[in-house]
DNA sequence: TCTGGGGTCCTAGGACCC
DNA sequence: TCTGGGGTCCTAGGACCC
C-alpha cells in the first residue's frame, strides 16, 4: 500500500500556566486557590483551578475581588516574568526533544510537527511527551494532536477537561472529529472571538459542528478569508502553516505608570527606558527597525478628569537599532505629544517596519560612525547579560524610577541568578 | 483610588496616479 | 456643471490571539 506522509500537529498547553509555576517552587499552594495580577497588580490575568471553582473571573480587578480573597484564603501573586519566562524555556527545551519541529505559540502554547509519524501510537507517544515534561519541570500540561492546528486546539481543551484522557487527546478519525465538535462551543474555536461568535449566534451557529455545516461561501461572505480558514481547519485541511519565522514585525513596551505623572520629566525617563527596552530586544533578533512610535494617554476609564491620548510616528532617517538613537527620537516624539496639565497614566513605545541587520541600505549622508555605535551596543548588551539587567544604560534611562509600577506580591525569584536577586532586593 | 502587556492579520477607504 | 475606470499605496481601525 501507498504510504503518504500526513502530518499531524500538536498543541501542548500549560495547565494555569502563571499559577501552576508560583506553585512549583511553593508546594505548600498545591490544592489552594492562587491568582497571579497583571502588572501594577490591577487585575487577575491567571488562575489555579481552585480560584476558577470560587468563581474569580479573568481580568476581574483586583480590588472588586477583596472579600473573596480573604474569606477563601487566596494565594495573591504580581506577575513574576522572570520566572514564568524560566520554566516556559525548560517547557520547550523538553518538547523539542520529543518532535523535529516546534511553533513557540505563547509564553505557556507551542505547536508540535508530528511529521514522519505515521508508524507511531501517537496515544502513547503523546502520554510519553506530558509525562516527561510534567515531571521535569513541575507544571502541569495538556497535549491534543489532530490533523490542523485549529483541530489540535479543540483536541487540547478536551485534553485539559477529562480527567480520563491523562492529558492527552488525539482527534484521527472523522467520527472522533464529529464527536468532539458537536460537543464545543463556538466561541471557543481558535480565531473565533466575542464579536464573530455573537453574530454566529444570530444566525444559530452554536457549535463548532453547526459551524462546519455552514457552505464555504456564506463563511466567506459573513467573517471573510480568516473565517474560511477556520472553516477548512475545523472540516480538517490544513491551511495554517508552522509559522517558522523567527524575528518580530513590531516590538512595543509599555507600561501603565505605578502612580498618575504630570510632569515631561518622568514621563521622558520612563519612555527612554521604554525605547532602551524595545531596541535590545530588536538586537536580540538580529533587526534593524525603521519607525518608532510613541504613545502617551490619561486613564481612560476616567469619567471626572479630563482625558487626553495621543501617539506619534516617526520614521527614522536610517535603519537602525542603535539605542541612542531610538531613545532619542522617542523623546522628541514624546515632547511634541506631551500636553500639560493631564494625569498621564500610560506610555508606550512601540518599533516597526523591521529588517534583518544585513544587508541594509547605507544612508551615503550618515554622518554618524555606524560600526562604533554597534560595538558599543554588543558591549552594553553582553555587560547587561553577565550582570544582571539594566547594569549599564544611557543617561536618558535615568534613576529616578518614579514611573515603576506596583507589584507588591512579587514572589522570590527562584529560578534567576544571585545577583538579580539582590538587584531586586536593592530596588524594594 | 483601584480595570495588563505584547503581538498578528485583514479590510475599507482615502490619496494619488494614469 | 459635468465629470470614467482601474491600479497602487498607505493608514486607521477592527478582529483575533495569548
């Protein structure tokens, strides 16, 4: 017989991944509820299964959540990324022991290629991949494989919900398929949000199964190209890709500020610290960006003060990744949006149209000497390394930190090195 | 008083050109 | 006052994801 090599793909999901890895180096949390806020502690972005049962909802602030708390004895955490960042590498670094290719989906998400795998039980193979990652790295996950990525997200949700699948489910038959649509809701389809779902609603499409049933072209007609994609996916012909791209088409930085600023000065150090930020991670993948973007506005939910937003694009004269320069732009950008008399309670920075770092074209005008610049940012780079972050930065970065935000409930960094643990020390 | 941060892709409409 | 048709590029905004 004919064998045909089809490929099937995997998504493997991190059980409450921000909550499961406060618990991995605090056992004493295991079986207790735990929540983990957003930065400047403002509202619940993960929660255990515990929290989820006592009916806490996701991205409910934190201070309409204050009696449940108490009276439940809830483990209250701020974001720890550094931590989260730790175990979502060692995550990874096991999966792409087990498969040829990895998708770093998210933080807590990755997509396998199970390509060759024709004579493998992929049941098995599957319990294998859950139970080593489980067990080396502490956090619980869930593993669906299918024939589409948007299948492999339905066939994880399953994973995750019995209890009987042990972490794995595998969707290789068209009854299997049949099956497990009829039993998922619509709104829960990967690249179906609140508003498609509510028109599918209208129109009785109540499940992923209903979904299907629908002709190719009213989908088209309804939720355009990306709807149709879905529509294949879900009927089982793939047509999203591995995204093998490695480098980002934006990089933004942004921060709501741990206390309302009025003033330019702060606002310029935290939005020099913010470009600083977003032009190290441009140098970490090797990219040169040709806008930066700016962007500072007044709380907007706000209803008793006056509200004001505002953003610049400025596109820079060459492409470039230089800190200097992008701190510099972003600040005259900055000054030209700044209005007096607001209480500003966000900045942003954002880079795009982005480039590999060669070959590039040389502005015949540059003045400035392009190679010593970036030598001095690989230096600063591999000096941030060694030391810790932020042990050298341009004047602009400032000390004062008045724009820091709040995290209060940060848990020790157990994953990082002496010397940050200190650094975070130094900075309480 | 208190409501995160960081991304991607697609489309409609305007400006401009011939 | 009338005033076509087609193409491209850019931008803002909307939808989605985690």
């Amino acid at each position: 017989m004919l064998q045909i090599s089809i490929p099937m793909y995997g998504l493997l999901d991190c059980n409450n991944f921000y909550a499961s890895c406060e618990r991995v180096f605090n056992p004493s949390l295991n079986g207790k509820p735990v929540v983990v806020l957003s930065n400047n502690d403002g509202c619940v972005i993960a929660r255990s299964s515990e929290a989820k049962t006592l009916g806490i909802p996701m991205g409910e602030p934190a201070y309409k959540l204050k009696e449940l708390i108490e009276t439940n004895k809830v483990a209250v955490f701020s974001s720890n990324y550094v931590l989260y960042g730790d175990l979502s590498h060692r995550v990874m670094t096991i999966l792409q022991s087990f498969v040829p290719e990895i998708e770093i989906y998210s933080i807590d998400e990755a997509f396998l290629l199970f390509d060759g795998f024709e004579k493998i039980n992929l049941h098995e193979f599957g319990a294998k991949i859950v139970q080593t990652t489980t067990q080396n790295t502490g956090i619980p996950v869930s593993l669906g494989i299918a024939p589409t990525k948007t299948l492999a997200k339905v066939a994880s949700k399953f994973a995750k919900k019995y209890k009987n699948y042990k972490g794995v489910c595998v969707i290789d038959t068209d009854e299997k398929r049949e099956k497990a649509l009829k039993l998922f809701d619509i709104g829960d389809v990967w690249g179906i949000g609140r508003q498609y779902s509510k028109k599918l609603q209208y129109y009785g499409v109540n499940t992923a199964w209903d979904f299907t049933q629908r002709s190719k072209s009213w989908v088209r007609h309804t939720m355009g190209v990306t709807g149709e994609r879905t529509w294949l996916e879900l009927r089982g012909t793939p047509c999203i890709e591995m995204d093998r791209s490695v480098t980002k088409k934006s990089i933004c930085t942004s921060r709501s500020f741990g206390e309302r600023l009025t003033e330019l000065a702060p606002i310029s150090e935290a939005v020099a610290n913010f470009a600083a930020s977003c032009a190290e991670k441009l140098r970490k993948q090797h990219s040169l960006a040709s806008i930066v973007m700016v962007f500072i506005h007044t709380n907007p939910f706000a209803t008793n003060e006056p509200k004001y937003a505002n953003q610049i694009v400025l596109p820079l004269p060459v492409p470039t990744s230089d800190t200097t320069e992008i701190i510099r732009f972003a600040l005259a950008g900055l000054k030209t949006i700044y209005k007096d008399g607001f209480r500003y309670k966000k900045a942003g920075v954002i880079i795009t149209e982005i480039l590999p770092e060669r070959p590039f074209q040389q502005d015949l005008f540059e003045v400035r000497n392009r190679d010593k610049f970036n030598k001095i940012m690989g230096v600063m780079d591999s000096l941030n390394e060694s030391y810790g972050k932020q042990k050298v930065k341009i004047a602009a970065q400032g000390f004062d930190r008045k724009w820091k935000l709040k995290n209060e409930k940060l848990s020790p960094c157990y994953t990082t090195k002496l010397s940050d643990i200190l650094e975070i020390k130094a900075a309480e």
